[in-house]
C-alpha cells in the first residue's frame, strides 16, 4: 500500500528508535523525566517563547489551550474550516464549555476586519469573546500557508481588545519550509502555539504547546485534568527530540513530491486539483469522472493507494517521509489507470 491518507502515518526513524531505547526516564508527574524537560526547553526556545508543554496530541494541546485561555460562557472566533471546530468532537463545547463562532477565511486566511466585527462589545446579551485560533498551515485550505502579515494583522486587533490568539501550527514547520520565514517570527504573531511531533516530522507519538511561564503552569494543571500526566514519558519525548532537531529540514522534499503529484494529477483528464499547492497537501477534485470522492477513493485502493474524502467531490493526498518520489510516480499511473477505466 502507498499511504497518502496524511502524514501522521509516518513510522519512527531508527535514531528515534534508538533514542527511546537509550533513554534514561524518569517520572514527568514529579518533573523528573529529563528528556521531557529538555524537548520542552528545547521547543520554548525555538518558537521564542518563556515555556512548553509536551502533550499527547494535537488535540489535547489545542483543547489545553481553550480551557486554559477561556472560560465557561465564553465565544471563541475560529476560521470557519479549522481543525478546532470540525475535527475535535466539539471538545472545546463539551471541555471548556465555550461556544465557537466561525469566520469564512480566503485559503485559511481570515479577514482581520471580520475577526474585529466579531469581537462582542460588553453586553448583557453577550459571550465574552476567549480566544482567537489561527490555524496554520491550513490543513483543510489544502496546506495552505497563512501569511505572516495576515497573523499579524489579526494579532493586532486581538490585542487592541485584550483577546488571546492560539496558533494551531499542527503543521507550522510545514509553513516555515514552505515560506522561509523562522518558526519564531511565526510564534512571536500568538500567544500560545501548538505544533505536532508526529505529523511530517516523524515522531510515534506527540505535540507541544508553548506560550508564556505562567500559561504554561495554568496549562500542566489541565493536562493532569484530561489525563495527559504522563510518567516515564522519556520514551515517548526523546523520539520527538529527534523529530524537532533532526526533522524540519526535510519537509521541503514532501513539498517538492507534492508539487510534483499534483502536476501529475492536472494532466490527467476528469482530475483537477483545488487551488495553489503550498505545502505537503494536495486536494484533488474527481467531480468530473462522475464520481463520488468516496468511490473514487474505493477503486484507488483495490489499485494499492490510500487517501482520504475531503468533500463530496474532493480527495486529500499527503505526502510524508515515508513515501518516495518513485512511489509517488507509482501512485500517479495507479491514479491515471482509474480516470482511464471509469
Ligand atoms: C492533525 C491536526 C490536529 C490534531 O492533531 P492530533 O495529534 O491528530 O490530535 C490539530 N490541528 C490541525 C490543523 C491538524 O492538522
């Protein structure tokens, strides 16, 4: 199977096998793990902020962040297709007891000026407005990078109101290899960020979240809440020290594969892909064969090739550390041979 279901798939390296068969551990509850104490350190460093915390998951460290930003009764603005509002099972409703308001975005990217019309005045009638989420890169835009001046401009107004702006950067290295522009100036647009060790950057198994020494306290203590206290975590931390040391140079070779899948893909007839390919995502829309993405989907993998619905009509590709350009190549003619016999 050639799985470009996404990039979580990804197997840990041998060096990050090794670093978890080396490792010393201790208990991270007591704050006696080193290898998490130095991944924390590490992260808070690069994204230029005071402190870090390694969770579970993405979600877990998006979810940290709306229970420790917010307030029960409160609204959080969320671009209208991210993660937080359709792919976390409404937690920050059924956790932190917040409401979400959606903002139509332009690839991710939402209007700084809708952002401010959606701030509730002080009103009786009203939520107070928690928290701001800026999602980047932009996985259901298809990869897309949120441009920095466009961070900028929402942090702006967030902080003309006092409002606290997370960045779900799931995927920031991705926006980072793609743009050039330093982790940390992406980080300094945010109070808090949360990234994943374990997408395009390899690890079995974590996320980090970063913000300020004082945040990140608040935060410890509603990981312990979800459960996320974990104990001899050094087996899990040390293989995402890898991930962060070791891994971010490389995702500009799945930028370069997806690239090259997609203008693969356009050649084909009744396959179109859906926008500028920035990053390690392709969406490709099948609506002209006459199919349904999930048919489509069913015919790729009897041909070997995994991939996810994204819409009705829309396919999602990802391409990861554990796919090559030759499987890729490999993938395109299984693709090629379903548009032909369809
Ligand atoms: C994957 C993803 C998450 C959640 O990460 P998990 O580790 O799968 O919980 C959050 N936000 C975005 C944008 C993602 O792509």
């Amino acid at each position: 199977m050639i799985d470009l279901r996404s990039d979580t798939v990804t197997r840990p390296t041998p060096e990050m096998r090794q670093a978890a068969f080396d490792v010393e551990v201790g208990d991270d509850v007591y704050g006696e793990d080193t290898s998490v104490l130095k991944l924390e350190e590490t992260a808070a460093r690069m994204l230029g902020k005071e402190a870090a915390l390694f969770v579970t998951s993405g979600t877990q460290g998006n979810q940290i962040a709306a229970l420790t930003h917010c307030q029960p009764g409160d609204e959080v603005l969320v671009e209208a297709s991210t993660h937080l509002f359709l792919y976390e099972g409404a937690a920050m409703s059924a956790l932190a007891g917040v409401q979400p308001r959606t903002i139509e975005g332009v690839r991710g990217a939402m209007d700084p000026e809708d952002v401010r019309a959606a701030v509730r005045p002080d009103d009786i009638h009203f939520p107070k407005t928690g928290m701001i989420c800026v999602e980047n890169t932009h996985n259901k835009a298809g990869g897309a990078v949120v441009s920095l001046g466009n961070m900028q401009a929402v942090y702006e107004v967030a902080r003309e109101y006092g409002i606290p702006v997370h960045l779900d950067g799931a995927r920031l290295f991705n926006a980072v290899a793609a743009s050039g522009i330093s982790v940390e100036h992406y980080a300094s647009q945010a109070d808090t960020v949360q990234f994943c060790l374990s997408k395009g950057l390899g690890a079995p198994v974590g996320s980090i979240i970063t913000g300020s020494a004082e945040f990140i306290q608040r935060a410890r203590k509603w990981r312990k809440r979800l459960g996320g206290g974990l104990r001899q975590a050094g087996v899990i931390a040390e293989p995402g020290y890898v991930a962060l040391t070791q891994m971010t140079g490389r995702l500009a070779d799945d930028h370069e594969n997806a690239r090259y899948l997609a203008d693969s893909i356009n050649q084909i007839d009744g396959l179109r892909v859906e926008g500028p390919v920035d990053t390690n995502i392709v969406l490709v829309n099948v609506a002209d064969l006459g199919l349904q993405a999930e048919h489509f989907l069913a015919e790729l993998k009897k041909e070997g090739v995994l991939a996810v619905p994204f819409g009705r009509h829309t396919v999602r590709f990802v391409t990861h550390f554990d796919v090559s350009r030759e499987h890729i190549k490999t993938a395109v003619d299984r693709v090629n041979a379903i548009s032909w016999s369809v």
